[in-house]
C-alpha cells in the first residue's frame, strides 16, 4: 500500500506516469488455479458498438482461458495491491502497471450537441474507420456517426430542439494498467456460434440476421486499452440565460473548470478564482458556479464512489475524490481504447468476412446523423469556422456574440404615424396637420405637414432602434396645425406607455382623432410586456420531429440508397433512441445515494468475477437476483411478460455437475449461481443522474412511445410491415395499461400526457443463443396443428396469450419508475400555464423526491407558475391524474416520484432494495418462432401466426376531426391542431385566459330617422367598444330608411367583465355639426342577438355575434368547457384518433 500512496499523491501534481512496473513470469498448474485474474483484463473481451461508444456486455473474445497446454499460466506482480500475483487470459499481451494521473482538469467549450457529441470519441486513440465502408468522400462534413445515439447525445441533442444552448465538459483521468490483445485473440463460443449462424450472402433479403449479430455483439472489438477512472462532467448552459445574468458562457466555462480543480486539489489560478467571485455574485441564487449551472451529465468510469457529482465535491464532500481514487486499481474500466472491426476477427479473403464487414458499414451509416442547419439566422450570421450553424453577432447593440440580450428590457421600437380623422384647427379653413413624437420626455421625430386636410394619411414611420422599455417609459403624440410656424396650434396630445406587441390604437383629442402603430419587439429570448421575462428560443415547430438536434437529423433515405446501404421501408434502424425522445427534458439531480450505489450518470464499476463452482457449493448457492426473469414469455402488444416460461432458468447443473458462480458485489460478494442458459452476467450499476421527461400532444404518441425500453428491432423476422401504410399502424403497446388509461380520456376532452421516469441498473446478461425450453413451452408447440389456417388458428393464438409473442435475448435489471400525468391542455391554459410548464414543473418536482437540487431557475419559475393557480399547491397535486409504474425493489409509497413532502425517505429505501429484487429495465427481443428448428413448417407456421396476432390486436390512426380551430401542422402527430399567431389563444388552440371571444357587430339598418326638417337623414353610425370608437358606417344621404348591412369585426375580445357595445346614430350636416339622433349601449354576451335601439329620432336595427373562444362556454365565456370527440364517432374508435385495425383489410386469416 505504500507505493499505492506514493502514486496516488505524487500524480495530483504531475501529469507524467510516475510508476511503471512489469513483473511477469510463468505460474506452475498450483499458482494459475488459486491466482485471481489482474484487474480489467475482462473487459477488451466485450464487444464495442461505435454508434453508441458502449461495451456491449457480449463477449467477442473469450477472457476466461488462461490455461495454457501444460496448465501454465502467466501472473504478474500487481503493484498496486501488495504485488499480490494475478493471472492473465491468454489473449492479454503486454500488460504493465503504470500509473498516470492528470494534473489538471480538461476544460472544453461547445457551442452545438453536434460539437459535443463528434468528440465523444476522443477516448478512441486509433481510426475505428479503418477498413469500413464509411467513407463519402465530400459529404464527410455533413455526416456524424461515433456517438450518434450515445446516452451523452440522448442527453444533450433533445435539448438544442427548444432552446439555445452551449455545452462545458470537465473531466480528468487517471490510468493504472494498459494492455494489448493479441493478434489471434481466443474466440468466444458464443460469437463463433453467431458467426456461423450468418447467411452465405449479405442482401437486402438477408439484412436483418447480420444486424441481429451487430447489435449483440458490437461493430468493434478492443485490441488495446488503458485502464483506471475517469470522470467527465458535462454541464448544459443556456446561452441567453446566462447572458441576462451578466454572464459569457466562456466565464462559465472558467469558473466551472476552477471548481472541478478544487475538488480533486489541484491550485487554481488566484486571479480566476477572484473573477469568478465576482461573477457568482451578479447571479439571482449567489451559489457556486456547479451549484448554479446544475443540468449536468456526468459519466464516472472505474472505481467505487457515492458521491454523483465526484467533480464538483469539494464542499459537500471533500475527500470523496481521494476516496474514488484508492480504489482505481481494485476496480478499474476502460479509460482509452484502441478497436478494430469485428469482421477483422475472421479469416482473410472469405465471402464472411466482406459480408460482415459491408454490414457494419451499412449498419453505421444508418444509425448516423446528417449535419444540416435548421434556420437562418434570425439575428447575426453564421461566422464560426468550428460551428457552421452556429449565428454569431458582430457589433450589435445590446446582445454579445451568441446573440443574446446583455440586459433585460431591451426591444426594437417602431412607431407608425398613421392619420388624422376630423381635425379642426381653422374656422375658416382645413388643418395643415403635421404630429411631434416624443421617446422618454425627448422629441424623436416630426412628420411632414399635410396642408388643408382634416383627414391626413401621414404613414410615417419612426424606427427608434434597440431601447429599454423595461422602465415604463412611454410614447408621446402631440398634433399641431402649422400657421406661422411661432404661432402653430396644438389640437391635442396623448401618451401611450410601450409595452411588448403590435398594436393600433388612437388618441381621442379635443379637435379630432389620431390613428397610431407601436411595434414593440423584444430583443431575442425576451418575453413580457416589458420585455424582461426570459424567452426559450426554439427550433421551427414543423422541423422538430424530423431532426434530432436542433441542426442534425437521420440520413436521408436517397443518401444511404446511393451509398448501397440495403434500406428497409421504413427503417427500423434511424436513429430510433433518439428519436422516440423528440421533446426530452432532463433535469440534473445530485443523488444521495446508498454506499453500495456508484451515483453517476452512467457506470462507474463494471464487475465480472465468475468462476466455476464444485458441485457442493453449486448445490448451496442462491441464483443471482433476477436471472429467471429473462424466461418468461413476452407480450409485445401489451408490453408484459406473461408469467409462463417459455425457457427454463431452474437448469443450471452441468454434465460434470458444476455450475457457473458469480461474486454479486452488491450483496456483500455472496457467490451465486447463474442458470445454464444465462450468459455474460456482469454486475454493472448505473443510475441515472437525472429525470427523463417527455411530452406527447396526443395518446397515439405516448402509446407509440411505450416500447422505448425495447433495446433492438422487435419486427425483426415478423411479417408485420405494410408498406406505405406503415406510418398509420400502431404496433407495440396497443393493449397495454397505459394504452388503457390514456386513449379513453382523448375521446372526451383535449388531452396532453407528460411522463417523468429515472432507472437505475445493476445487473446485465444475454440468454444463449441456445437456450433450455421449458418443457411446458414445448408441450405446447409438440400440441400445435401441422398446418396454420383459419380452421386451427385458434390453436395457435392460445399458444401466443399464453406464453407471448416473444423471448428475452438480453436484459438490463434494476430498477425503473414511470409517472404518466394527463393534462386537459385547456383547462391548464386558463390557470396560466402551458403544457410545457406543467411538465418542466412536473420534472423538477420529481427531481426534489429523489433527493437532488432542481435547476434553480425552472423552481423560481414553477413557484409563479404555481401562484397563478386558483389551489396554489404543487403540481404534482394539482395535476394528479396519474399512471405510475415501478418496477423491481419494495416500496409502499404508490407515487413515488412525486413523495418528497409525503414520505421523503420513500425513494432512498426503495433503491435499497433494488439489488435484492431487480426487474427487467430494458431487454432485447426475438419472436417465439425463433425457438424452434429452422426450416421447418411448425417455424413457418408460428411465425405467420404471432404477425397476424400482433396486426389484429393493432390500431389504425386516423384523424376523427376537422381542426375546429388552427391547423394540422404538427410534424410529430399529424391529426394534431394547432394554431399560430392568433390573439388570446396558444399553439394548442386553447385560450390563455377566460372571459375570450370572437365579437361581430352587423349594423344593419335604421328606421323612422328623422333628422332634418327639410330633408331626409344622411344618416351614419358609429360603434364603440368599451368606450373607444372602432368604426364608422358609410353615409347614406337622403333616406330615413337606410340599410347599411355593415360587418364590423373585432376579432378576439375579453368580454367577462361586462363590457358593452355603444351605438350613436348621426345626421351629417357640415362634419363639425352633426346631429346626434340617438344612442343605445348593449352588455354583451354570448350568443347570437339581433335587437333594436329605439331612439328619440327613430329605430337602429343590429346583430350582435359573439361566440366564445375554444373550450369556454357560459354568458360571458367564463366557464371550461371540454372538447369531446363526435358522440357518431365515439364508441368505433379506441382514442381521439385512433380505431383498431380490424376495420382496414390485411392479408390476414
């Protein structure tokens, strides 16, 4: 241990290996058998998939034979654990013990998700892309393929769709151990029996065996790595946020990088640490910088660690570093790599080796991204060379580099002088008008003089650039009619106080009106009517379901095509765990974790110690926790497993009647024992760091989304692909509790769904490729007809409920919770919020019941959001209809994720108990057919079976509904309405506020008018509301009876608080003496009214129109309304939009 101290201690100085050491020797029969294997030599065994930089938890390359002929071995001294002699497989060559340990933190910017993930591969110390088809010449710029659906690019690409957002990684890495493998590595059983398994030919009709190989085994494998710890800590900026509060994201960068140095003892520069004072301070909460910019990924590889936030510890757990440092060399992981492709393990110059070869190219190119920006520029220009879709301003006013606001308040201010109506400056002639504007007490601009004229049109328009509004200052109009110029007469003036908009107004003066325009636009992510609200900056609405990020999206299909990549239509393979997530929005939390927990946002220990038990301790053994669970059959149109096994995971004796044990670490290093069928067991924790939360507009989306937790292609090998029809069938999930609880809500009201969810893993294996059947399963098939038809298909839908549509090929256990909330999209509008609201809150307080700090900002925000609210209590209560599922552990507590205030040690205990009863978290699928011997009727018959199943239970969508308001122009659900740029209602078509409606005035006609003794009436009308004059009807000369029919239209109007409609009836005379023959004000309503006036000088017929907003009803539209579905409609479809497939023709018996 005392050279273990040495290195430890002397590395956090010096950035140079300060221990290099290689004692190896060979072992006689005695030593090899008693010796364990060194640290991490396990791990280059398991494959590598490029797409999503993992380990793939199955091994390529078996580690687990050291012996050699002569039952020799190889050990080496460790010096790092009492130079105690450790083994190595055969296939490790040049394994020495030297220790690295970075003496700074890494500190790096990116203004893109598209910047961030392209770097995700630097642990890749070779090119990967050697010897693949990968290559595409001149659109290598355009294309992203390492680390496209990586967990770091699910994190941070969803982000960039709604807002405006840089990315800083910190990290720091410290290596033990590096080794090399050899150039003819022992193959495991497992991936030579998958090889074998693969079509002679690689073809589009031969496709889908390939990448079944592909996504168990990898696209690579190791051939030399590095091993230690390593923490990387990516932290989400809003760019414009943080400008607001006086801040560059370069600062944040820094003073984040200074934090990081803090916690693992590294001197920081004084000066940055003064700036950084400084700066914190500027800052509404005045915390640290980590503390502040809390939305973070952090992935911890190697080691043992409680503390989630290892980089940023140091004042809430100063020597959790050390700690996590000590135990590197019991535990390390994979710090740096260097691959090679699997087909590279087969012969040379076989027709295998090139099919393999061509289909990891093509399996890539299609889980690879396109780089293509989304917009143009709104403000500034695309000037950086590192970020082509990056805008930048250059010498603006008021916003910094990234376009942003430096300060709240700032708007554009345009001000049109639009006419004057009925001056009267002159007895004895007409007005030669011209108008004074004035910004804040100081006079911007006088309009030209328009001579002899009561009725000016001066269209003048004043653009007073970027100004702060935020003060309350105001605009003021003074109208003049010019004599002398010393002796001009002011006919009147106003002032308007500026706010946020467009809006046309007047001023009513003693000698006449004036008819004006504020456009009033605030700077770039500001909101408010004075501009200092903080205003979220998202991509176009149409675009975001086809993108991932906000300037990256799947390949197109006519770009791979003319790649020769075999296309599947539609794809299953584009990108699917990116884009089920269209909407995501994760929130950082610091776990307090239990001392058995890791507390990363990914692994921080990969354990695999697996020996070969004696029939004694085999026979005494437990079986590892959850090892069964993979033998049950699976359901994939209710997403259940059906509680009948289909293999049999009670078999684990073998012939000589030994077994496999495995050391569970989470369980005190009990050995336990796995089933024969169970392969690659690797206890690996990972929970997540944060709260996953998605929004979906309709039930057909959120059903859609239930079969994320499906790790590969499920239609694999199924005949459940119906062409261009494909995107109107609802597959997977259809029957499930959440389809139950969801679809029937959308036939009575508008409904949106938002779930939060977390997951915590601590078990994986893959179930052979071979395994056990359960001799009930094959009971079952031995009874099945030899013919499937519409005579026996009974026969053969009883095997499917019973025992499922498929089997699990490979699981991840643990532990997962999922609250689905709805929200009546409408109801929720009128209590202030939007439905984005709802699920930003929902998130954070999800994020409180799981002990971690919410984002600061968002809290301050839901807390105003939650005083808009008649109840004025959580969310979580307020919105509290609500499917929760949690799978595996112990837990009382029904709503878990929402159980801060209730029972704020729920959530803790329950992952307590997560390694004693874990559930499956996600698994891999292969239909039941599978099973059976290839090339057999009994396969071929099941197989058609199990795809008509599943089509029967299927949904068709299809929109019930005309939109009764807006459009369907959502990319992401094409039967959704909404609706854009229109007064008092949101994108959801919803109104904003209660008392909203549409008001149309019909002057109709007058009766009995009598004005003039001599004459009939030239009798007009004007109409005001609430007090303000809105239009004036044409003249008609001469007739007591005039029928004007005029329409006036005065859009959307707040009509709750009785405002009323006046009508003045005038005789014209000489403009400035008019007589007034009567006047009548009417309260409105909802409703369609015709009435009449009766005056002292005849009748005035009109109708009044007044028809409330979307989802309000009552008198004065004050009351919710919900928006079911057609009644004719109702009881044929299962939601909103949907009805079961039965009502469309398939080929199915």
């Amino acid at each position: 241990m005392f050279l273990l101290n040495i290195c430890i201690y002397t590395s956090l100085m010096l950035s140079l290996p300060q221990c290099t050491y290689q004692s190896c020797t060979e072992g006689t029969p005695r030593q090899c058998l008693d010796a364990e294997f060194a640290p991490g030599t396990n791990l280059a065994g398991e494959g590598f998939d490029i797409t999503n930089m993992e380990r793939k938890g199955a091994f390529v390359l078996d580690m687990n034979q050291w012996k050699r002929k002569d039952k020799t071995c190889t050990l080496c001294s460790n010096p790092y654990l009492e130079n105690k002699k450790q083994k190595l497989p055969l296939s490790v060559l040049d394994w020495i013990a030297k220790q690295s340990c970075s003496m700074k933190v890494s500190s790096t910017l990116h203004r893109s998700s598209e910047s961030l993930v392209s770097s995700s591969s630097s642990s890749v110390e070779n090119n990967w892309k050697v010897n693949l088809d990968v290559d595409v010449g001149d659109k290598s710029g355009s294309l992203m393929l390492a680390g496209t659906n990586s967990k770091l690019a699910e994190y941070s690409m969803g982000k960039t769709k709604n807002d405006k957002f840089s990315f800083t990684s910190q990290s720091m890495s410290c290596e033990y151990y590096s080794y090399r493998v050899s150039s003819t590595p022992k193959l495991h059983r497992e991936f030579k029996k998958a090889v074998k398994q693969l079509p002679k030919v690689y073809s589009r009709e031969n496709k889908q065996p390939f990448y079944k190989l592909i996504e168990t085994f990898g696209t690579h494998y190791v051939t030399k790595v590095k091993l230690g710890g390593s923490v990387q800590s990516v932290t989400s900026i809003r760019q414009c946020q943080a400008s607001l509060q006086g801040l560059s994201v370069e600062e944040v960068q820094m003073c984040l990088e200074a934090e990081a140095s803090a916690s693992i003892k590294v001197i920081t520069i004084k000066t940055e640490l003064k700036q950084c004072q400084k700066d914190i301070e500027k800052t509404e909460s005045k915390s640290s910088f980590y503390g502040h910019f809390n939305d973070r990924f952090t992935e911890i590889k190697g080691g043992h660690t409680t503390e989630p936030d290892l980089l940023f510890s140091a004042d809430k757990n100063p020597s959790a570093y050390k700690e996590w440092l000590k135990s590197l060399p019991h535990n390390p992981d994979i710090v740096s790599n260097s691959l090679s492709p699997l087909h590279e393990l087969l012969p040379t110059n076989t027709p295998l080796r090139k099919n393999l070869r061509l289909a990891i190219s093509h399996y890539i190119l299609e889980k690879a991204l396109w780089k293509n920006c989304s917009e143009r520029c709104q403000a500034g220009i695309k000037s950086d060379q590192r970020d082509s879709c990056v805008c930048q301003c250059h010498n603006e006013l008021a916003v910094n580099q990234d376009c942003c606001p430096t300060r709240k308040g700032m708007a554009r201010v345009i001000i049109t002088v639009e006419r004057g109506a009925g001056l009267w400056g002159d007895h004895s002639t007409a007005t030669d008008g011209y108008v004074k504007v004035f910004f804040n007490g100081q006079m911007m601009r006088r309009t030209h003089v328009i001579n002899n004229n009561n009725y000016p049109h001066w269209a003048t328009v004043i653009d007073l650039g970027t100004r702060d509004v935020s003060s309350g200052h105001r605009v003021r109009f003074e109208v003049w009619d010019q004599d002398n110029t010393w002796d001009d007469d002011l006919l009147g003036q106003c002032e308007k106080a500026l706010s946020a908009g467009v809006k046309q107004d007047l001023c009513n003066m003693q000698h006449g009106q004036l008819f004006y325009k504020l456009d009033v636009k605030c700077a770039p992510s500001l909101s408010g009517a004075l501009c200092k609200d903080y205003k979220a900056s998202p991509m176009s609405q149409s675009l975001k379901e086809l993108y991932v990020s906000r300037h990256a999206h799947p390949v197109p299909k006519a770009i791979l095509l003319e790649m020769g990549v075999f296309v599947d239509e539609p794809s299953p393979l584009s990108n699917q765990s990116l884009t089920a997530k269209t909407q995501s929005l994760s929130l950082s939390i610091d776990h307090q974790l239990l001392p058995l927990s890791i507390g990363a946002a990914r692994h921080a220990c990969t354990y695999q110690s697996c020996t070969e038990g004696t029939p004694r301790q085999c026979l005494d053994a437990e079986f590892a926790p959850g090892t069964n669970l993979a033998g049950e059959g699976f359901d994939i149109t209710n997403m259940e497993r059906k509680g009948a096994f289909v293999l049999d995971m009670n078999q684990w004796k073998r012939k000589d009647k030994t077994c496999t044990l495995c050391s569970n670490p989470y369980l005190e290093n009990k050995k336990q024992k796995l089933p024969l069928s169970v392969l690659d067991w690797i206890a690996k924790q990972s929970c997540s760091m944060k709260v996953s939360s998605t929004l979906h507009r309709s039930s057909e989306s959120l059903v859609s989304s239930s079969s994320s937790s499906v790790e590969n292609n499920w239609k694999t090998n199924l005949d459940v692909d119906v062409g261009d029809k494909s995107g109107s069938l609802m597959l997977a999930g259809t029957n499930s509790k959440l389809a139950e609880y969801s679809m029937g809500k959308t036939k009575n009201d508008k409904f949106s769904f938002t779930s939060q969810s977390m997951s915590c893993e601590y078990y994986s294996y893959r179930v052979s490729s071979a395994p056990k059947l359960h001799k009930e399963f094959r009971k079952a098939v031995n009874q099945l007809p030899k013919v499937y038809s519409p005579q026996f298909k009974q026969r053969f839908n009883k095997l499917i409920d019973t025992f499922g549509t498929h089997y699990v090929t490979k699981v991840k256990l643990g532990g997962s919770v999922q609250s689905v909330t709805s929200i009546r999209q409408c109801q929720a509008s009128l209590q202030g919020v939007s439905v984005e609201d709802v699920q930003m809150c929902l998130a954070a307080e999800a994020s409180a019941s799981i002990k971690g700090k919410t984002l600061k900002t968002e809290a301050k925000q839901c807390q105003q959001d939650a005083d808009k609210m008649e109840s004025k209590s959580s969310f979580s209560g307020l919105f509290n209809d609500r499917f929760t599922e949690i799978k595996g552990g112990h837990t009382t507590e029904p709503d878990l994720l929402f159980s801060a205030d209730k029972d704020p040690s729920a959530y803790k205990e329950w992952l307590k108990s997560l390694p004693h009863n874990p559930d499956i978290v996600s698994n891999s699928l292969s239909p039941l057919h599978e099973l059976l011997p290839t090339n057999t009727p009994l396969r071929k018959n099941l197989r058609l079976a199990i795809s008509h199943y599943i089509l029967e239970k299927a949904l068709w969508k299809n929109c019930s509904e005309r939109c009764q308001a807006g459009i369907k122009s959502d990319q992401r659900d094409s039967c959704v309405c909404q609706c854009h740029n229109e007064l008092a209602v949101n994108q959801d078509c919803c109104p904003t506020r209660k008392g909203m409606a549409r008001v149309i005035i019909t002057v109709e006609r007058g009766a009995g008018l009598w004005g003039d003794h001599s004459t009939a009436t030239d009798g007009y009308v004007k109409v005001f509301f609430n007090g303000q004059m809105m239009r004036r009807t044409h003249v008609i000369n001469n007739n007591n009876y005039p029928h004007w029919a005029t329409v006036i239209d005065l859009g959307t109007r707040d009509v709750s608080s009785g405002h009323r409609v006046r009508f003045e009836v005038w005789d014209q005379d000489n403009t400035w003496d008019d007589d007034l023959l009567g006047q009548c004000e009417k309260a409105l309503s909802a409703g369609v009214k015709q009435d009449l006036c009766n005056m002292q000088h005849g009748q005035l017929f009109y109708k009044l129109d007044v028809k409330c907003a979307p989802s309000l009803s009552g008198a004065l539209c004050k009351d919710y309304k919900a928006s079911p579905m057609s009644q004719s409609l109702k009881e044929l479809p299962l939601s909103n939009q949907s009805l079961t497939a039965k009502t469309q023709k398939f080929d199915v018996k």
